[in-house]
C-alpha cells in the first residue's frame, strides 16, 4: 500500500486528538455554521473567531503553519466571488479599463469580497483541523450518533477502507501508460510542444480504458468481498457495536463550545444583523 | 493527486446560510427516499458493490489525460455509476463519494455539503439516467448507441450540475448570475467532453469484457420513471432558468434583496463598535486603522497565550 499519504490523519498527542470524535465533529459543524451566520460586517466576531481557530490549531499540534497551507488548496474558488468587487453599487475605489469596458471596483464590493473569502477560510480551518485530528473509524462513529442512516455509513465505511487499494490500482495503471506510451522527447529544431502519447482522442481512449479496467477489477473484487463477508456470516444487515457512552469531560467541552459559539453568534446578530 | 480543486464544488462561505440548510433538506430526502428504495429493491450483494463502486471512482479521478495549456481531462463519474448500477443506487455512490471529498478533503465545505449534493448527486445522476435511456431506446438499432448515449449522458451531466451550481451562488448573493452563469457553464461544458470521453471509453472497455454488465437495463430499475422525469424536469428547467437569469441578473438579485432586506429591517439592537470606528477618536481613518491594530493584537495574543500555555504543559508531562 503506497498511498498512505492520502489519509489527512496526522497522529500527534494533543487534547485536541484525545477529545472525542462525536464532539469534535458537533463542534467543528457548530463553528462552520457560526461563521456562516456571522453577519456581513461584524469584523470583531470574524476577528474572535479566527482567534478560535488558531488557538485550537496551536492546541492540537498541527500548527497554523499546516493548517494554512493546506486551506490554501480551497482557495481558487474564490475567483467565483471576485465580480462582487466590481458589480456592488458605492464609493469607487479604482478603475480598470479593459478594452472598451471600464469596470468599476468599490470599496463596498471589495469589503463583501473579503467578507466571502473570510468565511471560506474559517469554516475549511475548522474541517480541516477536524480531519487532521480524528482517525476516519472516529468519524464513522460520529456520523452514527448524529444520526445519520446505519446503511450510508457503512457505505462510507466500505468506500475508505477500498480507497486505499483501488488507489494502488490506480497507481498501477498510471506506471503502465507512462511505461507503454511512448514518451516523446522533444526533437531539436520542432517547435511542437513533446507530450506523452498520440492525439487528443488517442489520450482520451486510453484513459476511457484505464477508467474501465479500474471499474472493472472494482467490481470483479466486490464479488470476491461479497463472498468473504458471506462465509463470515453475513446476512444483509450491517451491524455494529454500541456507540459508547461520552465521558462527563468530553460533555463539558461540547456544551462550553456551543456556549462560546452561540454568544459569538448572538453578539454578531445583536450588533450587526 | 487527488487534491486539484474541482470548480464544482462550491466551498463553506459561499452560500448564503438559508440557501444552504434548503438544500440541505432537499438533500436529505431525496438521499434518505434512494436509501429506503436501495434497501427494498436490491440485494445485499449490492452493499459492497456500492461502497467498492464508490472507492473506485474516487480512484478513477486521479486518472487524467493533459488536454491543452495545463488542463487536463478526468472523471466524475456520475453518468458511469447510473449506468453501471441504475440511478437510486448511483445515488447512495455518488453521496458516498462526495461527501467523504467533503469530510476528508476539504473537496466542497460541510454546510455547503447539501448543495453539492443536490448538484452532483440528485441533478447529476438524474439528468444522465434522462439522457441515457432515452437515447438508449432511441439509438436501440444501432451498434453505436450505448457509446452516444454514454457520452451524452456524461457530458449532460456536468454541464446541468455547473448550471445548478451557478445559480446556487447567484441567489445566495456571491456570484451574479450575469458572470456565474456563463463561466461555471462555459467552464464546465469543456470539462463536460473530457468526462465524455472519459466514459466512452470505460463503457467500450467493459461492454468488450464483460457484456453482462449491460443486459440488466438500469431502464428496468423501479421508480425509473420517476427519475427520468425529474431528470428531464432539471434539466429543462436549469437549460431555460439560466439563460434567463443570466439575462435579468434583476430577478435574482431581487430574491437576495428580499432576504437581505429582512435581515437589514431587524436593524441593529446595539453597536459594540459605532460604524467601525472607534469610540473617542475623531478621525475617521485613524480609528479604522486603530480597530484593525487592536484586533491583530487580540488574535495574536490569544495565539502566543495558547501556545505558552501548551509549551509549558508539554514541559510539565
């Protein structure tokens, strides 16, 4: 198994990972939803709430160095907001004159921007803290006592415990076009540009066939899971064991989180909504 | 690898809070309604085939084929799991798969989890069985149907879903539907023939080896008809509601006006911190400027607090 590196869990000892999973996940969903409903302008609660964040970030071990560099990769969307700059009515902050079109960037379409931009990047810390600190079996058990239907849990259960193998299939599929393809070097006076393989639609059969043969041999090893989980007693229904009972600790700091969110969500609704 | 962010999937912060828990609730029970379905219908042989099905697409990602100027083509996936599995149980697969992309990858944000669902899992999987077994019955006669209409389904796919998730961000206010609607669509119709592509030839590929995957028609599923109209109802609806929208951006703004509105007629209760500006001080710029100094102390101090804090605890143990 070579993608190991694909699991976001980073071991560490901290009371961030030593808190139980359900809580950190009614949490991490609690926080997610206060920064949603922090009003637009409320700086001083997206202010304490950062503070939040990276305090939990210290806490946990991670460090706010990792946690920022990963949140870095949910950043391209915010390129969807950016005509907000342009497109709310106030004070002007600058003009671009792009051919014959001016566009207008105002102060208040750059404060809603940032305003966007600032939320998305709260509520991806706190999942991103959330995944780094719980093992996924964690999760699983979370998403149970929240509720959530035993059979789609399962199917999560399922799907990560195969990711792993179908990833090395995957992989292997990879080293087998890059070694048959033909890498073409680029010769000396051609101005064309070397890429690995033939012509646009060659590329695109070639990788139809490596979807399919990866379809395929995931669908030839659930039979054989199919048979396994049979010879071992199953018979339709996907058990599992008492969700166990949550610590008086781990109680409190459930209850003290939501407290601290709420009252940073009413002093954002009562100051600013 | 498996971490190139996807434009499809709209992070936590986009959306406004009521657009979200509303797709939240449709999410919810149409995935709950395909679970009871699932369970009903299917064998449990069908239980670890959805789950390995899943794992396999998200897998099946990572395989991409470079296009042109750094872009390249891969799979979503949904046509290919409606056609392999029929569309109830594509469902649960593309639910499944989604939302561990939230959970694990950051891939799309857990409020906005909902939204995502409804547009890859719901419109996704509706819109390709739509497009699939009707062109299927149509193109029956021809040895060529199943890819044609694979293809079709793939690209629809795709293209209704971005569609859908355009103006999710036009009426939450993010994105005016004038822009959003254009560039998610344009974007994504391109991106949509790399998907078909794709899943042509994986359905080449597997109808060569294994015919047998085909003979059972997800077109028998029950419930399909169900799905096919509400397959050919989105996709109708989103291909006339967002030209539209996109040409009277008015109206949509109007429906966020309106919410905006409301929440603006509350007025403030009180104010901490007076139009931003510091109590005391005069100059409206200075102040500004103050507030932000004094809020980048907060949070630094809370961080240097914690930090000591955690470093002396470490010393202790």
């Amino acid at each position: 198994m070579h993608v190991h590196f694909l699991d976001p869990y980073r071991p560490l000892v901290s009371p961030i990972h030593a808190l139980d999973g359900r809580v950190k996940f009614v949490l991490t969903v609690a926080f997610i939803l206060t920064v949603s409903l922090t009003p637009y302008g409320a700086w001083p609660v997206y202010l304490l709430l950062l503070s939040l964040m990276i305090s939990v970030e210290i806490l946990s071990g991670l460090g706010v160095g990792f946690v920022l560099r990963r949140a870095n990769l949910a950043l391209p969307f915010v390129l969807a907001a950016l005509p907000l700059v342009f497109t709310t009515p106030g004070r002007e902050l600058a003009r671009l004159p792009i051919g014959p079109w001016t566009l207008v960037a105002t102060v208040e379409g750059m404060l809603h921007f940032i305003n966007v931009a600032l939320k998305s990047w709260l509520s991806v810390q706190a999942a991103i803290v959330l995944a780094s600190s719980t093992p996924f079996p964690d999760l699983l058990l979370a998403m149970r006592a929240v509720r959530i239907p035993r059979l789609l849990v399962a199917m999560f259960g399922l799907m990560w415990r195969y990711l792993f193998v179908l990833a090395d299939e995957g992989l292997r599929l990879m080293r087998a076009r890059a070694s048959r393809s033909g890498h073409a070097r680029r010769v000396d006076g051609e101005a064309r540009r070397a890429r690995a393989g033939g012509s646009l639609g060659w590329r695109a059969r070639v990788t139809g066939g490596m979807a399919g043969s990866l379809f395929l041999r995931a669908i030839e090893r659930s039979d054989r899971i199919y048979v396994a989980m049979l010879s071992r007693g199953y018979d339709g229904e996907v058990r599992s064991f008492a969700l166990p009972p949550l610590s008086l600790r781990a109680q409190s700091t459930l209850w003290i989180g939501l407290s601290v969110l709420g009252i940073l969500w009413l002093t954002g609704l009562l100051a600013w909504g | 690898m498996f971490l190139h962010p996807e434009p499809m999937h709209i992070p936590d912060g986009f959306l406004s809070t009521i657009v979200a828990i509303v797709f939240w609730a449709i999410s919810i029970a149409a995935v709950a309604f395909a679970l009871r379905r699932t369970g009903k219908q299917l064998g449990e042989r069908q239980v670890p085939l959805m789950g390995v099905l899943a794992a396999a697409i998200f897998a099946g990602q990572m395989l991409n084929f470079s296009v042109t100027g750094g872009t390249s083509g891969h799979l979503l996936g949904a046509a290919i799991a409606t056609i392999l599995v029929g569309p109830w149980p594509a469902v649960i697969v593309m639910t499944t798969v989604v939302s561990i992309q939230a959970l694990i990858f950051q891939d799309g944000g857990l409020l906005a989890l909902g939204a995502n669902l409804f547009n890859m899992a719901i419109v996704g999987v509706a819109v390709a069985y739509f497009a699939y077994t009707s062109l299927r019955r149509m193109l029956r006669s021809e040895p060529w149907g199943l890819l044609v209409s694979g293809f079709v389904a793939a690209w629809a796919s795709i293209f209704i879903a971005a569609l859908a998730a355009a103006l999710e961000l036009a009426v939450s206010g993010t994105s005016p539907a004038n822009v959003a609607v254009p560039s998610m669509g344009g974007i994504h119709a391109l991106i949509g023939i790399g998907e078909g592509l794709i899943t042509v030839g994986a359905l080449a590929f597997l109808y060569a080896t294994r015919r047998d995957l085909f003979s059972a028609q997800p077109a028998g599923a029950k419930g399909g008809a169900a799905v096919w109209a509400f397959g050919l109802g989105i996709a109708l609806l989103l291909a006339v509601l967002s030209p539209l929208a996109s040409a009277h951006p008015d109206g949509l703004e109007w429906v966020a006006e309106q919410k905006g509105f409301l929440e603006a007629a509350r007025g403030p209760l009180f104010r901490l911190i007076p139009d931003y500006v510091f109590p005391g001080v005069s100059n409206e710029t200075l102040a500004t400027i103050l507030a932000g100094i004094l809020g980048t102390l907060l949070v630094f101090g809370v961080a240097l607090g914690v930090a000591y804090l955690r470093r002396n605890r470490k010393a202790a143990a």
